[in-house]
C-alpha cells in the first residue's frame, strides 16, 4: 500500500484561513513522505492519519492557530509532548502555531513521527485509567430497620439513585442528638414512603404537594 491522497484533505487545507494554509501542507509534506504507507483521511472533521492499523497523528486550522497531534503521544520519549498530551491546552502536543516559523525543525518532527510509527507497528496501546468502583452507598443500621417495617418505602428507597440515598443517610448521620436523629427518622420515613427524595421542597416538578 502506498500513500493515496484524500481530496477531503485538499479542500481542508483549501478553506483553511491563509496563514494556516502553509502550516497545513508542510506537515502534510512531513507525515506522507516519512511515512509513505500512511492512510490519510478525514476524522472527527480534520485531517488524521494512520499507519499499522491504528492512528498515527493529525493536524487541524483554527480561526488563529493550528495544531499538530499524536495519536500516542503519552507513550513518547520527548517529555514536552507527554506533558501536552496530559493537558491538551490546545487540542494537540506542540501548542498553538500560528506560522511555519513556530514548527519545531523537520528534522524533529520526522523523529516523533517515525517514533509513532513503530508504536504502531509493535501494536503498543495507551493504558486507560482504571475508573474507580464507585463505594457501596452503607445504609445505617436503624435506617434499615426502619425500612424494613415498610416493603413500600422499602422499595422506594431501592429505586433511588445512589446520591438520593446518600442524601437521606448524610442529614440522619449529620444529627447530634439521638432525640433530633430520630425526629428526622420519623419524616424521613414519611417522605420515602411516598417515595419523595430529601430536597422533594426545592424541586419544581414537586411544588404541587406543598
């Protein structure tokens, strides 16, 4: 397979504004001649490229910058992208550029772009983050034994969402004293029962019950 050009592309570049225009074509002229096997296309409506399988970089025109990005920049040695490629200011790893003249050397960039290719080519994957297990909302002990006295609001505090349940838990855990704990058992009792969350007073589509 070799490098076929994607009219889409030309016509990116074509309505870019005039500065960013050169920008566009010498980063194009840099990832197709380094990477000639290099699959140019059109993604989330701006230029992107892959090779191996997998995205190798893209760039993209704004209405004052441009911006060069690699699919896999967290994975690269060069410490200025892997930080980029943390904060994505602005939506790539080199930056706003706003002329030819702020592009790092080609001698560099045809570096990161070999880098990315062997990523590619040795099926290296960036590592997700682990999304944390969200904690089991615990329902305190008199809580449940209050609920259990009544399947309904029983069944209604089951149908509610875990920041719902916690929101009842917080304001009887939130008592200093066992008298007020327990006046606010007995309305909170009353509520669920009707299957009303806490804050039901502050919500519009409850104004009708007050």
């Amino acid at each position: 397979m070799s490098y076929k050009k994607d009219p889409r592309v030309d016509a990116y570049i074509k309505n870019a504004a005039p500065f960013a225009r050169p920008i566009l074509k010498h980063l194009r002229e840099l990832i197709v001649t380094t990477c000639p096997d290099v699959e140019e296309g059109i993604k989330w409506s701006f230029p992107n490229y892959s090779y191996a399988g997998s995205i190798l970089c893209g760039f993209a025109s704004f209405k004052e910058h441009c911006s060069l990005g690699f699919w896999k920049a967290s994975l690269m040695k060069d410490p200025s992208l892997t930080m980029n490629a943390k904060s994505e200011v602005a939506m790539g790893h080199l930056g706003k550029i706003t002329s030819l003249e702020m592009l790092p050397p080609d001698k560099k960039i045809i570096a990161w772009i070999k880098e990315a290719m062997a990523l590619n080519e040795a099926g290296i994957k960036p590592v997700k983050p682990k999304k944390s297990t969200p904690k089991k909302t615990v329902i305190p002990a008199y809580l449940a034994a209050s609920l259990k006295k009544s399947k309904k609001a029983e069944a209604h505090f089951e149908s509610f969402s875990p920041s719902g349940k916690k929101e009842y838990i917080d304001w009887l855990e939130e008592a200093k004293t066992e008298p007020t704990r327990n006046k606010r058992l007995e309305q909170a009792m009353e509520w669920i029962e009707q299957g009303l969350p806490r804050n039901w007073k502050y919500m519009k589509q409850y104004q009708h019950l007050l």
